[in-house]
C-alpha cells in the first residue's frame, strides 16, 4: 500500500514540476486578464505547507495599443 501511495506522489510531483516548467501556474482568467492590460512586470507568489502565504508583484512597462 505505500509503494502504491508513494508512486502517486511522485506522479502528482512531476506533474508541478511539468506545470512550473511550461508556465502554467497561474489560472486562465489571470492569464487573459494580464494579457488584456498587457502587463509585462513579475509576479510572485510564495507557498509554505501547501497554502499561499505572499503574493506580490513588480510593475514594469504598460504598453498602451490603440483600438483600431
């Protein structure tokens, strides 16, 4: 039974690993709303034992794209 919920484990730590390697850590409706206002700035979200402790982020440039 251990080798069994040990095999899980190791399968749910690979799939975050892929996940933080391919940039999906962050839900789709943050992804679109950065994609909408075309932030181009850092975010960072520390967790300690599972939950969010901090989250934060740098500004850096808004590029203002006229309606066309």
């Amino acid at each position: 039974m251990c080798d069994v919920s040990g095999g899980m484990e190791e399968g749910r730590f690979v799939e975050f690993r892929r996940k933080i390697r391919t940039a999906e850590v962050l839900s789709g409706a943050i992804q679109r709303l950065i994609s909408d206002i075309h932030f181009n700035g850092k975010i960072s979200v520390i967790i300690q034992n599972g939950r969010v402790l901090k989250s934060g982020y740098e500004e850096g440039y808004f590029r203002h794209h006229p309606e066309i």
